[in-house]
C-alpha cells in the first residue's frame, strides 16, 4: 500500500491490527507512525490504552503478551515499536502475526534498513489481509526536488524554482531535514506569504547567496573564472560548511545531464525538460552549458568530477585539503 493510502486511511478511522514499516528512509515511516498515534486513541483513552516500547529495551515474549491484552474503556489499544530492527529473536512473533488480536493496533517501526524476505515472520505478514506492510524507501536525488515541490503545494504554498534547488543542494535527500528547514521557512515568513523565494531560503536555512554549489555550477556553466575562483575560495575557508564531496555531487549532477543533452534528438524546451527530468525553467542552463563545453570536454570533466571525489575521500591523496583540490580541479574544468 501506498504511503498516501495509509495515511488516507487512518485519518478517516479505518486501521489495521499490524503496521509493519520497514525501510531506509525513517521520515515516511515516522509520518505513518505518528499520524496513527493520533488518531487511533481519544486523549482520555490513551492512559491505560497507549504503550511505546523501544527494540532495545524489550523483548518479544514481553510484546507478544501486551499485544495480546485487551483494552481498558476503549474500543482499542495502541503499542508502538520504535527501533524495532535492535528486538531480538523477532521470528517468535510469526503466531502472533497469523492470528493478532483485532483490538490490538500494532505498529513496527523496522528503520533503516529492510528485514530478511525469507524469514518465516515475514512470510507470516506478507500477503495478510490484516496487516499493512510498507517499505519506505530513500528518494533518489533527482526525486528530492519534486518532492519538495509536492509537499510544499499540500502546505498550500508555491516554491520558487531555484529555492527548491538551493533546498535540495544543501539538505540533500534526507527528507526530515528537508521537512524541519520548511517549517523553519514557514514560521519565518508568517501567515500572510504564500510563496517560498530564494531569499526566504537564504536568510532563514543559513545558505550563502552568493557562496554555495548551485553558484558555483552557474559560473562553470557560463565559464565565469573570477566568480568561480571567488567561490572556491570561499568553500576553502569553510570546509565544514562545503565539504568536497558535496561540491562534487552537486557538479556531477549537472554535468552528467549535460551529457545526455548532446544526445537528445529533440532539443525544445519541453523535450530536454521532459527527458532530463528537470523544470523547464532550467533548460537555459543546458542549453549554456553546451555552448561554452565541448561533449569531449564534459566526457572529461565527469571523469574529473569522479577522481576528485575519490580524492577528497583519501584515495590517491596524502595530503591536499580539500581546499587545494577544489581549486585544481575548478582549474581544470575551465582550462
């Protein structure tokens, strides 16, 4: 079942006697977590009725037994498992997952990671009309902007282009992240303002305007030396703040679209858009980039984006900051 479904689902009272949540990404299984722990109980109800349980501080004869107990005043019970990839000896639960009780709302939150398909526990839920088993998955990068641009319209707000780029550069794909610096923006902006700018993103999530990856893409992209060494100076003096790697990612992303734009046969606006998977409102920054790179000399800066990498990560390097390698290898993007 679907994210959407499930949450769907529990605000209009319909639950089920097992959520099995599972996965690498711990945003979506939390939202599921939390929006069932809101809904299932009445206020008065949860005294007697509510019980979080941590993997590394119970066991399951413990879980089994207090899932097996009956409500007290209410037509339910709620236990939540948090952590649940630290429980032990998670395959004596298969009984219980066969035949749960149906006053019992339990829900396993398995983060980070996805259990052995082949366990007989897991063959005991999977396929079950009374449980819900949901993986969460890690969006990929490309997948983190739209995302941010879907969230944003649900919170009844517009996001400026270039905002949600700045977020998605600088957060990357953590989605909690990503979900704690909108509500930052939302506070900051008031009730009035219906629409996220650059500037909102700016002044309120800590990113330099004029210092950060998208910059530095941008003045590569037009072959703008005395901006970009700027830049790198800048990321030089601040190597927490603008780890190599991060830089490198950033890079890499669009060069390697840059790539694949040399070959697309159909270059209007709403091919390139369609098949690089990006806004058209970022089309302009192909079409740049190709005027001022050869596809041989973006072939080279891909496998300069990827070297570099290693290096910054100690491969083939002694001992050049991260500082010194930025400059090389801006260097010899641009010459």
């Amino acid at each position: 079942m679907k994210f959407e479904d499930i949450i769907k689902q529990v605000e209009q009272g319909v639950f089920a006697p097992i959520y099995f949540l599972y996965g690498e990404e711990p945003f979506f299984i939390d939202k599921i977590s939390e929006t069932i722990q809101k809904h299932a109980l009445k206020k008065e109800e949860r005294g007697f009725n509510e019980t979080i349980l941590y993997g590394k501080d119970t066991d399951v004869i413990n879980l089994i037994h207090a899932a097996r107990r009956y409500p007290m005043g209410a037509p339910r019970q709620l236990i939540i498992v948090r952590e649940a990839q630290n429980l032990d000896k998670m395959e004596l639960m298969e009984s219980y997952f066969k035949t749960p009780l149906v006053s019992t709302i339990l829900v396993i939150n398995y983060k980070y990671k996805s259990p052995d398909k082949r366990t007989k526990f897991y063959a005991a839920l999977n396929g079950q009309k009374h449980a819900i088993l949901f993986e969460s998955k890690k969006l990929y990068d490309n997948q983190v902007g739209p995302w941010i641009s879907g969230y944003v319209k649900q919170l009844g707000l517009t996001i400026d282009p270039k905002a949600q780029v700045l977020l998605t550069e600088f957060l990357g794909a953590e989605l909690e992240k990503v979900v704690q610096a909108i509500d930052k923006l939302l506070v900051a902006m008031g009730p009035g303002n219906k629409h996220i700018s650059v500037d909102h993103v700016v002044k309120n999530i800590g990113i330099s305007k004029e210092y950060n990856p998208f910059e530095l893409q941008a003045a590569l992209m037009h072959k703008d030396v005395v901006k970009a060494n700027r830049i790198v100076k800048a990321f030089a003096a601040n190597p927490k703040d603008y780890p190599l790697p991060m830089v490198t990612s950033t890079l890499f992303g669009y060069f390697s679209k840059l790539l694949m734009y040399y070959y697309l046969p159909d270059k209007s606006k709403g091919a390139v858009a369609s098949a690089l998977k990006i806004a058209p409102f970022f089309v302009d920054n192909y079409q740049t980039g190709a005027k001022n790179y050869s596809g041989i000399k973006v072939a080279q800066i891909i496998s300069l984006l990827r070297e570099y990498d290693m290096k910054s990560k100690g491969f083939g390097n002694v001992s050049a900051t991260h500082g010194d390698l930025l400059k090389e290898l801006v260097f010899k993007i641009l010459h």
